[in-house]
C-alpha cells in the first residue's frame, strides 16, 4: 500500500511542480505514510477484522462463566453442585441484563466529575455507532455493549465461589444485582470511563483491581458476615472440607484459562497483530509461571503438591497479568506469575488461619493477586507510577468493602442471607431446589 501510494502521488506533485517548490522527498513519503495511514483507519475490511476479533473474545469470555460453573462444582460438595449451578446461570443473566438497563451508561457516561455520571437508560444507539468512526474503528455500538457486559457478570462469578455452600439462592442474587448494576459500573467510570483514577494515571488494562478485587472484596466482606460453614472451624482446629469432583474443577481452571485470551486479547480493543499478540504471550506466561509458583511452593510448604493450590496458581497468574499485560516485558510478565502463585498460596493458608471460610480460595485469587497484580504495574511497567497503583487500590477497596458490606448487611436484615442449618447439613440442592445433581446417588446427600 505504501508503495503504491509513492508511486502515485509522488510523480504526481513532480509533474505539478509542487513538489519542488514545496516537499522535499521525505516530506512527500510521510505524507504517503499519512494518507496510508488514514486510508487504513476507515478501510472496511479492517474494520471488519477488528469487529470480528472482538465479538470472538466477547465469546471466550462468554466461555469463562461456564468455567467459573465447573471450578465452584469440583472445589465444593456433591450435595451443592445444582445450587452452584444455578447462581452461576442467575449471573450471566443478571449481568447481562443490569448492564443493558443502566450498567453501561454507568460506566461510559460521557462528560462527568470523575466520581459518578449517568447517560440514561437502555442502549441508546449513537448515530456514528455501526461505523468506522465509533471506537477509532475498532468496534461497533453493539460489540462494546456485549463484550463489557461480560466483564459486568464476572465480577460477581467471583462472589459466588467465596459463599458458596451456606447462602441462600435469593439472598445472592439481590446482591448480586445491586452489585453489578451499581457499584461495579461506577467504579469502573473511575478508570474505563475517563474518571479521576484515569486523570491521577493509574493504570489497568483489564482489570485486577477494577473486575477481579472488584469481585475479590465483595467476596471477603461476604465470607466475613455469612460466617463459616458447619464443622469448617472447631475445637480450634481447621477441618478441611475438600471438594467432590477434582476433575471437574481442573476442567474449569482451563476453560478460564482459554477464556482469559479474550479477557485480556480483546481488551486491545481491536485486532491489531502486534498489540493482541503481545499481550496473549503475556498473559499466557503469566499463567504458566503462576502455576510453577503455586506448585513448588506447596510442595515446599505442604510437603506434597497441592492440585487445588496448582488450579489456583494458574488463575492467580492470569489475575496477576491482567493489569499489566500491555505495559509489561515478556520476562517481567513470568515474574508477575510466579510470584502471584506463590503469594495465593500463602495467602489461602492465611485466610484459612484467620477463620474465614472460602471454599474455592476465591479471595486469595482475585483479591490478593489482584492487588499484586495492580501493584505490579508501578514495578515493572513501562510507564511506572506506583502512587497511582496504590491510589487505585484504595480507592477501590473503600468503594467495595463500604458497599457490599452495607448490601450485605440490610439483605440479612430484610430477607436473612444463610440457609439453615437443617438445610445446610442436608445439602442446598434439595434445600434449595428440591433436586439433586447426581440423581440415584443418595449417599452424596451425607457428605
């Protein structure tokens, strides 16, 4: 393309005489370069491109949701599994639908404070929506909606795991929906919106702090006031409750792990080849270091290694990266993996001391290794401002802790957050939902 176009318009101002009086060559090939330049910023096939490689990553992370199912299955008991399957399936469309009717426009406002702005209800279709010009030509009106609307629901997947097996089914999704409808859109203005965390530099590409410690805090917060399940903590003793279908659980990690290429890939915001790439390789590093990290230092720790701190250790690592993917070096992004695996160890091992009972170590990935994360961009990255980090980690942690303790606490008040203790020793499925995972396979009810 660009030959072609010295081809053409340098002869052409040549014969015009307007390149001797005017351009040098150089200045006649940058302005070949500039008009290459824009005939590919509105060129319909790479708008098409872009589009297309968007709507796919909206689909892996689409996928993800069925691997937060899986994991929270295999990690907790057979008598809980329809329970958890049902709040992972009220969650996609919790998220979809809170972010059609105000999430968005939440989070996008436009011109506002920097704090709170609101752009009205629904999905407003703007006039330039469907063409190169919305998004620098990286996507449609629609695609945006669809693809964030996806990060929407996993921030609360994330609670999910860490209430798991003691909450009940409605007490959750009011949360849940207050969550995703309010307090993640808004927080996410701060940034993704143009907010005053984006003015103050902070920096998140796909976000540790903004998604997962999002997510991460109101899972502490929910753990903290629904307390442990029966039998977790007794006598002073910490009684491992281990799950029923490790298989299932690995099955999940990995379902994550290829949805995480859209997580992370998409939020290139555009098929671009070297940015998207570059950012695969990171991430996908990042994975593999948490899982060597996760696996050495429970071996060390635990005298065996520990499956479930492995599966941890590879989320943790993605949860690590996804702040700094775009700003980090191939080799500091193994570092960030490595270190995130070994931190979420120590740190399930800690919340575990410290009495709080979170069946799928939910905290420890999201919460912890998203503060690293995040931390991790004013280490390593190219643009380093670890006063900005730290003010990003605060900021959300007031945000999260004061809101979803408050949601919390007023469900207890209005409608009571935990199942009895009948039901609980019976299992959610039947309590629940009068149904049970494995039909014919009663002795998994005692278990």
């Amino acid at each position: 393309m660009k030959k072609v176009l010295k081809k053409i318009l340098i002869p052409t101002l040549l014969i015009s005489g307007t390149a001797n009086s005017l351009f040098a060559e150089d200045e006649i090939a940058a302005a070949a370069e500039a008009v290459e330049a824009a005939a590919e910023a509105f060129s319909p096939a790479l708008f098409t491109a872009n589009n297309i490689w968007m709507m796919v990553s909206t689909f892996l992370v689409f996928a993800m949701h069925l691997g937060f199912a899986t994991l929270e299955s295999g990690l907790t008991r057979a008598k809980n599994t329809v329970n958890i399957l049902a709040k992972n399936t009220a969650i996609i469309s919790i998220g979809i639908l809170t972010y059609w009717i105000c999430g968005f426009n939440l989070m996008y406002p436009g011109d506002f404070n920097g704090w709170v702005g609101f752009a009205g209800f629904g999905l407003p279709l703007p006039e330039n929506g469907l063409t190169p010009d919305y998004a620098s030509g990286g996507y449609t009106y629609w695609t945006d909606f669809l693809f964030q609307a996806m990060f929407a629901a996993t921030a609360a997947t994330i609670v999910s795991g860490a209430v798991a097996e003691r909450i009940k089914l409605g007490s959750f999704i009011v949360f849940s929906a207050i969550y995703v409808a309010i307090v993640y859109p808004i927080g996410g203005s701060w940034q993704w919106g143009g907010g005053w965390l984006s003015a103050a530099g902070f920096h998140d590409f796909a976000g540790s702090s903004i998604v997962h410690s999002c997510g991460g805090w109101a899972a502490l917060m929910g753990a903290i006031i629904l307390g442990p399940r029966l039998g977790k903590y007794t006598n002073g003793k910490i009684n491992a409750i281990p799950g029923h279908n490790l298989p299932l659980a690995t099955i999940g990690v990995f379902l994550l792990w290829l949805g995480w290429f859209g997580f992370n890939g998409g939020s290139v915001l555009s098929g671009d080849p070297a940015g998207t790439s570059f950012v695969l390789v990171t991430t996908c590093l990042a994975a593999a270091g948490g899982i060597a990290g996760a696996m050495v230092t429970s071996w060390v720790v635990q005298k065996k290694p520990d499956l479930t701190m492995m599966l941890n250790g590879s989320l943790a690592g993605l949860v690590g990266i996804t702040a700094g993917a775009d700003v980090v070096s191939v080799p500091e992004s193994v570092i960030i993996g490595v270190i995130a695996g070994i931190i979420v160890v120590f740190s399930v091992l800690m919340i575990d001391k410290a009495k709080i009972d979170d069946p799928v170590g939910a905290i420890s990935v999201h919460l912890t290794c998203g503060i690293w994360g995040t931390l991790a961009v004013g280490i390593f990255g190219t643009d380093k401002d670890i006063v900005a980090q730290i003010k990003g980690i605060i900021g959300y942690g007031v945000l999260c802790v004061v809101s979803s303790a408050i949601i919390f606490l007023v469900i207890k008040a209005v409608m009571g957050l935990r199942v009895s203790e009948k039901e609980e020793k019976q299992g959610l499925d039947i309590g629940e939902h009068g149904m049970e995972a494995y039909g014919g396979f009663q002795i998994f009810s005692n278990q």
